[in-house]
C-alpha cells in the first residue's frame, strides 16, 4: 500500500502477549492500535510498550467520572504515550472540560518529533463516546433516555464539541449526519464496522461497512474481532485497509 488506510484495529486480548505479537506484525500496515479496557486492566504498561513499538496507540479508556479523577486519568494516559484517548460524552461539561484542561497540560515525550497519522502531537487528542454502538433505538429507551438515537449522538457530539474535544466516536449510521454539522478538522471514528465478508456482527447493534463509513464522514474506522479472529490477522487488516483505501480513493475523485 502506498497509503498508511486509516484503519485502528483493537487489540482485544486478555493479556498482553498476544496483543504485543499481533502488533509487531501489523507496524506499518494500519493507522494506530487501540487498547480497550480488557487488555489495559490486565496490562497497564502495554500503552507505553506499543508506543516504543513504534505504534500510535488509540487507548479506547472510555473516561466517566468526576471532573478531578478523570483529568488525573487523562494525565497518565498522555504520559504513558496515547495518542488518541476516550471519555463519556455523556459525563457532562464540567467533566469535559477537565478533560480538555489535562490533555493541553500533557508535555511532550520521547516520540514529540514523530508525525502520527493526525500529524505531529505531543499531548493525547480527545475523543467524546456518544452512543455505544451496542446500544439500538430500545436499548437507549431502557436506560432512561427519550427521543431518537440519532438525536442523542447529535446532542453528545455538540457537547463535546463546545468542550473543545477534538471528535466523537459514534456509529457510521450517524456519521453523515455528524459530518454535516461538524467539519473537519472535527474527528468522527468509528467502531461497528465489519466487512461484507465477515459473517457476524457480534455484539454490534449498528454496524456498517469500511466502505460506508468512510464515504459517510469517518476520518478512522476501528475494527476488532474480523481482524483479530481471522486465521491470517494481517491479511485480514491488509484486506480491510484496501477497501478503505478505496472508498478515500471514490471520494477524491467525486471531488
């Protein structure tokens, strides 16, 4: 590939030894790797190890707590080396904006110098989870929250927005729409993306192709289990990135 495809596949692995061979194999081949909350409990350090790998590293933390705990969650994230960090939308302003406030405090590390695949950073760009893609229109209902999905994500994504994070994680069936409200530089990646050839999906609710999500707004599209439970991982993520780099391909030419 010409390209480094704008794909982060999560490493979710019960321990770090598999995330950490996986990884190695896949350098140079994806966009970042994305360390979820099964992996970090059972290795905290696998943030800085896949760092000094030479990957950006996606720490999928999903942050939702009070204001002081969760800048000081921040803070040692950005330390450890995350490029890209998660919190709740749904934590609310004062949460947000602490947030926000310790990732500009982050200084720069050993790797300040290196261009990711956002350009150069020295301090972990933030990303606000608006619905998980678990969740349909009646699981939403369930937790107490009326009105449509769509509407929900819209109102999460504005939020954090207005708190100065720098995108969203949201279904690519949203992302059309949180595109035409939110222009780049603005971040939409999304999760809940499985290939045509991929039988299941899982525990997906929402769930669309690489293909679709890029053509409907994502910047990145994060895929786990067709990737990771494939009998060839990296032709799998290989495979994956062609088709995304395909649709940036469609969407260049279409001007």
């Amino acid at each position: 590939m010409d390209r480094t495809p704008p794909l982060a596949v999560a490493l979710d692995f019960p321990d770090q030894g598999p995330a950490l061979a996986l990884a190695r194999r896949l350098l140079g081949k994806v966009a970042w790797v994305k360390v979820g909350l099964e992996l970090f409990i059972a290795a905290p350090g696998v943030i800085a190890a896949l760092r000094d790998m030479g990957h950006e590293v996606f720490a999928d933390l999903k942050l939702h707590d009070i204001p002081n705990t969760v800048a000081g969650a921040v803070t040692s994230a950005g330390r450890a080396g995350a490029s890209l960090l998660t919190v709740h939308a749904s934590g609310g302003p004062a949460m947000l904006r602490a947030a926000v406030e310790a990732a500009e405090a982050v200084g720069p590390d050993d790797r300040a110098g290196v261009t990711g695949a956002f350009g150069v950073r020295r301090r972990p760009r933030l990303l606000g989870v608006t619905v998980l893609t678990s969740l349909d229109q009646s699981g939403l209902a369930e937790v107490g929250v009326a009105g449509r999905l769509v509407d929900q994500v819209l109102r999460l994504a504005a939020l954090a927005a207005a708190a100065g994070l720098e995108g969203v994680v949201a279904s690519a069936e949203e992302a059309a729409r949180l595109r035409a409200v939110h222009a780049p530089p603005f971040l939409l990646v999304t999760p809940g993306v499985r290939p045509t050839w991929d039988a299941g999906s899982q525990d997906q609710a929402r769930v669309r192709t690489p293909r679709q999500a890029i053509l409907a707004g994502a910047d990145l599209v994060v895929v786990g289990r067709p990737i990771t439970a494939a009998k060839d991982p990296v032709e799998a993520a290989e495979r994956i990135g062609g088709e995304l780099l395909d649709a940036l391909g469609e969407l260049e030419r279409s001007g």
